[in-house]
C-alpha cells in the first residue's frame, strides 16, 4: 500500500495520536476511515519497536513503523516476512557517547536505562511489562531533560560526535546525525520508490520538527494547556496548522480535514 497511496499520515505517537495517558480511543473512527481509504497511517515515533508493535496489533495497523526517532524503520511483507532500515547508531555507542558529553559540559546526563523503576514510573507513567517494553532501545539513548544552560552548552560538544540532540516533552534523545524522523521519512520513500506521495505530518513537540519539516502537510497538535512554545519557535516561518483540539481529538479533525482535501 505505501507502494502506491498518494498520501501516507505520518503520525507521532504520545501527545499526538493519543494523550500522555496513553489514550488513543478519539483517533479510532479516523484510522478505520483511513484504512477503508487504503491510506498508510505509519507510527513515526520515539518510541521502541517493540512498543509500537503492541499499539499496531490494538489498532490493528499494518503498515511500515518508524522508531526510536528515526533510528530505525520496520515493515512486513505481504507474505509475513520482515524487513528493517537502520540509520541509527548502536545503543552501546550512543552511550559511551552520552558519558563523554557528561564530561564535556560538567553535568551528569542520566540516561532512561539508569532511572529506577520507581523514578522511570514517575516520569513515563508507565509499569510492568510497558516499561520493560519501553526500556527495549537499540538505535537512541534517551535521557532526562538538562537545565536549559546545559542544554546550550551541549550543542557546543555534539558535533564533534556526529550525534544530535532532540528535546521531547519528558526526556531528551541522543540520536546519530543520520538517523531522525524526516530522514527516515525520505528512506521510507526511497524504499518504497513512491517518490510523489505527499505526506501528512503530525507531532507535538521538539523531536518533532524534523518530522514536520520534511512533510508536505504540517500539523502541530496541541496538548490541553497548548502547542508546545518550543515546537513553534523552531518551526518560525514554515506554512502549519495547529489544531484548535488537543491530542485525538485533534489529531482526528485535521486528519480527516486534509485527507478529504486530497483525495
């Protein structure tokens, strides 16, 4: 289907398809619609793959799956059989990498991997078997958000890495230069060779500007106190929408406004 749709719904994930009470249930009767569209609706989140095949199956989605940022793109065949596009670094590099930038700036950036249960609970809201699922990383490293002054001084350190860093509404994520969400947008297209489908991008916060960047169709969902100030800052001059509803409920209005535009 990505092969030959003239429009994919390229979609963020918490604080854009759903709530951060993990509720998807507004965004439902859209993604059915979509579906009897036979138009892609491909998850592009921070989130691991291992999450998003769990939210794949409750929404019964099928198409190709970007995660961890943009570290990596996942995708079934029609007979069953897998693929995968890696663009990130190894998790084991991007750590040693987090260590040496701690040095670099004099400031101890702890990764999720060293939160305690009762501290990962506290910042995601999740447990259990989520939370191990959310801890499954291979292609970023994410971490708790510096003060601001840190944050500017790490973007004097990153290059020397090749890394960069994206600021999300709870953690921040260190990622290799190769690897975001616009660039695995365009490896996506690449792959499937489908080089004039236009692109319908929703996000909701920093980690999503590359995401909305390389879309054709800009979408800034907003949470129930607002966009995100940062988000817009970065976004400046380039044409957007931000929806006058917050997470679903947004999500499901702006979709269904510009799919009925476009098809």
């Amino acid at each position: 289907m990505i092969n030959s749709s003239k429009v994919w719904v390229v979609t963020d994930i918490d604080g854009t398809l759903m709530d951060h009470s993990y509720n998807y249930a507004p965004a439902k009767e859209t993604i059915r619609w979509l579906q009897g569209l036979n138009i892609p609706i491909i998850p592009c989140t921070s989130k691991t793959a291992a999450e998003v095949k769990v939210i794949r199956r409750e929404l019964n989605l099928r198409d190709p799956y970007i995660v961890e940022n943009g570290g990596a793109i996942y995708g079934e065949n029609a007979d069953g059989t897998t693929w995968d596009l890696i663009l990130g670094e190894a998790y084991k590099k991007l750590e040693n990498i987090l260590r040496s930038l701690s040095t670099d700036v004099g400031y101890s950036l702890k990764p999720l991997n060293k939160l305690t249960d009762k501290e990962a609970i506290k910042l995601t809201g999740l447990e259990g078997n989520a939370l191990t699922l959310m801890r499954d990383r291979h292609w970023s490293m994410p971490f708790l958000n510096p003060p601001i002054d840190i944050e500017i001084k790490l973007g004097l350190f990153i290059a020397k890495y090749n890394v960069d860093i994206f600021r999300g509404n709870r953690m921040s994520h260190l990622l290799s230069r190769n690897s975001n969400k616009g660039r695995a947008i365009d490896k996506l297209i690449d792959f499937s060779n489908n080089l004039n489908v236009k692109v319908i991008g929703l996000g909701d916060s920093p980690n999503d500007f590359p995401l909305l960047k390389r879309s054709d169709y800009k979408v800034v969902i907003p949470s129930y106190e607002g966009p995100n100030q940062q988000l817009i800052k970065e976004l400046g001059d380039i044409d957007y929408i931000i929806s006058d509803q917050p997470h679903g409920y947004g999500w499901n209005k702006e979709v269904k406004s510009l799919v009925e535009k476009l098809i």
